[in-house]
C-alpha cells in the first residue's frame, strides 16, 4: 500500500506520543514529499515530530516532479499540502494523510482516498492499541495544539462507544 502524508498527521501524532501507530496502520512505511520534510524536520527541529520523524526509518522522502501540479494546487494550499497531494497522484497511493479541509477536498476530487490525524487515532482505538480515544484527543487539544472542531469530537466518540 502506498501512503503520502503532510506534516499535520506527523506533528499531531507526535505530539501525543502516538507517531508509531503509522507504522501499525501502514506496514510497509509512508513517502513525504521534501517540503514536508523540510517543514517537519528542518525548519521545526525543535517541535514535536522533528526528532520522532527524523528518526523513523520507515518514513522516506520522495520529491515530486510534477512542479506545475504542485504550482496548481499552491493557488488554494500551502506547499507541504500541494506536495502531498501532487506526490499521491504521481506514485498512484492508495492514501493520503491530510487534516486540512481544503487539503481533503483537493485531494478527493482528485481520486484520492483521504485520511486524518483523528482517523488514524479512531483505527487505533477500533483495534485495540488505544485504551481510551477520548484521552487522545483531549490530549491532541491540549499538548498538541491541535483544532478538532466539537462537532467531529463528538460524532467520533459516539461512534467509538465512549
């Protein structure tokens, strides 16, 4: 299975300590564009995910060769999410890993199959690896900074029986 990710799905698992359930979800490893890279482990090293990345082996970096895809996509996204996305259409992945609205919808409208930092937390608690799904997004909230708007807090919950 092939699986592009941006940098909102490895900065918001990292930040809760939760990185290594990629590696769970998706064996064979994920590609990141450079300038997901860049983002994560050259210009945040001192942010979570910069050392936890840099370290995971099982993350490679793959750049895109389709510029004028990537210049297209930049009119409504930022550069690691043009990347992303221009990268999954190019080596053809089964996944991309985004968290961004507009990101999502680019991405679908492109045939792509899109999954969130919450989606990856929902498989986990489906499965066993976490205890409590609640604790994680409160903790997502908290230490990661991260927005998750009430609505999905809730709905997710709910379909998760907690």
């Amino acid at each position: 299975m092939k699986v592009i990710s941006n940098a909102s799905v490895l900065i918001g698992l990292s930040s809760i300590g939760m990185l290594l359930l990629l590696r769970e979800r998706f064996p064979e490893g994920i590609l990141v564009p450079e300038a997901v890279w860049r983002e994560v482990v050259d210009e945040g090293a001192e942010r979570p995910g910069a050392r936890e990345v840099s370290a995971a082996n099982w993350i490679k970096v793959q750049k895109v060769k389709d510029k004028r895809m990537v210049g297209l996509l930049r009119a409504e996204l930022d550069e690691g999410e043009a990347e992303a996305i221009a990268l999954a259409h190019e080596v053809g992945a089964d996944v991309v890993l985004l968290d961004e609205r507009d990101a999502r919808r680019a991405a679908m409208r492109m045939g792509r199959k899109v999954l969130g930092t919450v989606g990856i937390l929902v498989w986990g608690k489906q499965t066993g690896k976490l205890v409590s799904l609640r604790e994680q997004l409160d903790a997502m909230r908290s230490q990661g900074k991260f927005r998750i708007s009430q609505r999905l807090y809730d709905r997710v919950l709910r379909e998760a029986g907690e």
